[in-house]
C-alpha cells in the first residue's frame, strides 16, 4: 500500500538556529539526521550539527578540519580564494581543491532531551566531538541502538582515510565508551539490531559501489560481540527506474514485530532521497519478506525541498513509544529535524510480500 507519512504540524522541531556554535567564529548550518532512543521517560536525540567557518571576506572559502594536537582539538581552517582554477564548489557539502575533496563544514553529535517527542532541549555545548585521526573532517549520521541496558551508537566518520564507522556505548549520554571502528572504510549506514537473532548481533552497512557495477547496496552481517562483524551478505539491492535506483542504505533501528524486523532505510536516485521499508525474518535477518514498492515519504514540503542540500529526507531514528506508535524522526534537506507520526500497523502495510517485488 502506498503511503506518504503524516509530519508533525509545526516542523521542522529543530533548527540550525536553535543550535549555538561550539565557537564564535563557526556557524552552524545544520541540525539534522538524528540518532533517537527512549530513555526512561524522556526521547533522546544524538542531533548531527554541521558547522562552517565564517567568512570575514566573501571571495575566499574556508576548508575546515579538526586539528587533534591539541585536547579536545579545534577547528582549523585553510582559506582559498573562490576564483582559483583548482576549486569546485558545485556540491554544497564538499569542496573539491587540487584533485581533492573536503568537507564545507565540520559535525560533530549534540544530545537534545525530550519528553513529549516534538519539543527538545538542547545541550549548550558539543557531546561527541571528532576525537581521532579517522575523524578529522566529521563525525556524522549516528544511529542509537539500546541493547541489555546500554546504549550503542555507530555513526560515520569522514577523514583523509575515507568513511568509516566507529561505534561509542554509553548509558548516560554523558560519557561515551570508544569501542573502535567497526566498519573500515569505504562503509556507512551501519545499524546495530536491538536484539540478537538465533544468538547473533545483526547490523546493517553500506560498501560503496565498485568499478565492476555494483551500486551502494544494503549489506547485513553478523557478530557475537558487536565488534566483531562477519558472515557477510548482500541483503538488498538498488532497484532500477524506481524512488531508490541509485543508492540505498539503512536509516532507523529495525522494530521487532511479530512478523519480523521490520526497518526504515533510504534510497535515492541522483540527489534525491527518500524512504522506504523493508521487513526481515525475525531469525535470519539476511532473509528479506518483504519491501515497500513506493517510498513512505518523499521530499514534498518546503523544508525539505529547500534547504541546505534540498529534496532530502533521509532517517537515522525512529522511536516506538506505545506497543503500535513509532515517531520517525529526520533530517530535512541536509538542514533540519522534522519528525513524522506512524504506527507499526500503518509500517507493516507498505511492505509488498518479496515474491511481487522485481528485485530484492
Ligand atoms: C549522504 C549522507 C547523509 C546526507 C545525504 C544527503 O547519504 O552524507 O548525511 O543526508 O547524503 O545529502
């Protein structure tokens, strides 16, 4: 059944205006792609905060990174003037300067509390800064995974190295246990399962493509311990002439329902992103049952046309509050947080039985 999901009257719910600078010459130009948990009684978010140095003179642009020699590490900026010939400032998010491609601005992940789900305070100050050399120009997109009392966040992390995902466990969200990096790179999207499946941990993550053809699929593998990952399998793949022919990836934390997990994840076609779903045996999540055939939401609103990055909707966070209630919250043209109100009953009913799907 094809859907498009109720937003929230009064989003976007954050902004990067609602957000203060970690310093006074950054601006923060985004607020957006938001990890979520039920903690107690209260909704944490683990907000992506995107900032850029600020210009003092409109002809040169500055390439942030995070320089580490010093503790807590600050953000250092190399300046080059727009008119340059090496410089190409086509894509928003990056500048590509001499053959190399940079980051135009620097995240770093901001806890936001709330109680009702709509109104969030947030934190002053930054709460996971890019701490190692995999992290100098980034740390991006986190996904909050409760498991036996704790909670596990893997999120990617952008360097000269390339995209890699680390994973932090925390049961405060004040301090944050490093468990290293998880997924080397090229790899994103990783997705810790809340629960194992006959004994096993279960994640979502994304390889890039490859020069023989492959698009960015969504990959599943398993581990005993959550840092060990193996037994790898292409779960599922791009669909051509469809919402998610180009890339795709797993969004929010699967929801365990008697039919199985069931998951949020995006796909685009060129920079279009929307979001679909997609529902696993509950044990062999390798096993797909079923996809939704039609995205469940696509950028239709002002907010998230427009924006930073526009025609964007793109999750990292879903949150069941009641037995059928699910609150998805997500990221608006690379700019701002919306959320959208569904339940586990309206998710299910997307899902098309594998068999009536072209490719899976
Ligand atoms: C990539 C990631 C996301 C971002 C989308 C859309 O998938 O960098 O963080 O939201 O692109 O720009």
């Amino acid at each position: 059944m094809a859907i498009e999901l109720k937003r929230y009257e009064h989003n976007p719910i954050v902004t990067p205006a609602d957000v203060p600078p970690s310093s006074p010459d950054l601006e923060v130009i985004g607020a957006f792609n938001a990890g979520a948990a039920l903690v107690g009684d209260e909704i944490v978010l683990l907000l992506r905060v995107a900032e850029r140095p600020i210009s003092a003179d409109s002809r040169r642009v500055g390439i942030p990174r995070v320089d580490l020699s010093e503790t807590g590490g600050h953000i250092e900026v190399e300046w080059v003037d727009r008119d340059v010939p090496e410089l190409d400032l086509s894509d928003p998010r990056g500048i590509l300067y001499k053959g190399r491609q940079y980051l135009s601005s620097v995240s770093h992940l901001r806890v936001a509390r709330s109680r009702d789900g709509f109104h969030f305070a947030i934190d002053p100050k930054p709460t996971v800064v890019p701490s190692t050399p995999y992290e100098v120009y980034g740390v991006e997109d986190p996904r909050i995974t409760p498991i036996d009392g704790a909670y596990y966040v893997s999120y990617t992390a952008v360097s000269p190295m390339g995209v890699c995902v680390p994973l932090l466990r925390t049961t405060d969200f004040v301090h944050f246990e490093r468990l290293g990096v998880i997924f080397p790179p090229e790899n994103k999207n990783v997705v810790l399962f809340p629960d194992r499946s006959s004994g096993r941990y279960a994640a979502f993550h994304r390889p890039a493509g490859s020069a023989f053809g492959s698009t960015p699929d969504i990959w599943l593998a398993y581990s005993p311990d959550l840092l060990h990952w193996g037994d790898h399998r292409r779960l599922m793949g791009t669909r051509a002439g469809m919402w998610d022919a180009g890339r795709i990836g797993g969004g929010a934390v699967p929801i365990e329902t008697p039919k199985g997990w069931l998951a949020i994840y995006h796909g685009a076609v060129g920079s279009r992103y929307c979001l679909g779903t997609v529902l696993l045996d509950r044990d062999a999540p390798h096993r797909v049952l079923g996809r939704s055939v039609d995205p469940i939401m696509t950028p239709i609103e002002p907010y998230e046309r427009a924006g930073f990055f526009g025609s964007v909707v793109f999750t990292c966070g879903a949150v069941r509050r009641s037995d059928d209630e699910v609150l998805v919250y997500y990221g608006a043209g690379d700019s701002t947080l919306g959320v959208a109100m569904t339940s586990v009953s309206e998710l299910l009913e997307t899902v098309e039985p594998v068999s009536a799907l072209t490719a899976a």
